[in-house]
C-alpha cells in the first residue's frame, strides 16, 4: 500500500506540475498578444503625433481624431483586458462554477476581438490620412 501511495503522490505531482506550466503558457501567450496590441496602439499614437501640425483639411482632421481615438479605446480596453485575465485565472484556479467560467472567457474574448478589431480600423484611417497628407488623386478618365 506505501508504494501505490507514493505512486499515486507522485502522478498528482507530475498533473499539479503539468497544469501549472500550461496554465503559464497558456497565460504567457494571452498576455504576449496583448503587450503587443497595448506597444502598438501607443506607437501609433505618436506616429499621429507627426501628422499634428500639418492638418489642414476637415478630411484631414477626422481621420487624424478617428485613428486616435481608436488606438486610445485599443489601449483602454487592452488595460481591462489585463484585468479580466487575472478574474479569469482566479476562476480556473478556485471557481468550481462553469458557467461563470464561461461568462469571463466569452467576455474575454469578446473583449481581445473589439481590441484588435479597433486597432485594425485605426491603422486603416491612418493610412488613409497618409494617403490624403501625400496628395496622391485618382485621375478619372475625362470622356472626349
């Protein structure tokens, strides 16, 4: 009976150990995408910062106050982002309740796809302000 416990010990070590670098992975990973949404988000803020002083048109000026706007909301909600992950780790760890397991990761997740969503649309108006600060026009063809 000693060796079958100790065997028995040393299997619920091994799965302690195993869940626990999952679960480090796991969360590395989470974490690693959203470092690099939040870096992004507030490089391209100060990219916008180059466009500041030449805004001469409305054009000009929405899509310079859009691109910010996004890339501030992707930077706010990446921050409630690190906050919910730890609520979340919390729920793996102690919470028996499924559901509410459930409910932080969909939100989670809901949360990740708007914050990357919003950075995507802030790095499609920025380009477009470039395109409009570059002067660059479609010639249309003139009937003759």
């Amino acid at each position: 009976m000693d060796d079958q416990e100790r065997e028995a010990q040393e299997l619920m070590e091994k799965n302690i150990a195993f869940y626990g670098t999952f679960l480090n992975a796991w969360v590395e990973n989470r974490m690693e995408t959203d470092k690099q949404l939040l870096t992004l988000s507030s490089l391209a803020i100060g990219l916008l910062m180059i466009f500041y002083d030449k805004l001469h048109t409305t054009t000009e000026l929405v899509l310079w106050l859009a691109a910010g706007v996004l890339f501030i909301l992707t930077i706010i909600l990446v921050l409630c982002i690190f906050r919910s992950n730890s609520k979340y780790i919390e729920c793996l760890i102690v919470d028996d309740d499924q559901h509410r397991k459930q409910a932080v990761e969909k939100s989670l997740q809901t949360m990740t796809a708007c914050a990357f969503g919003m950075f995507i649309v802030g790095i499609i108006f920025t380009f477009a302000l470039a395109i409009v600060k570059s002067g660059f026009v479609i010639m249309k063809a003139s009937g003759g």
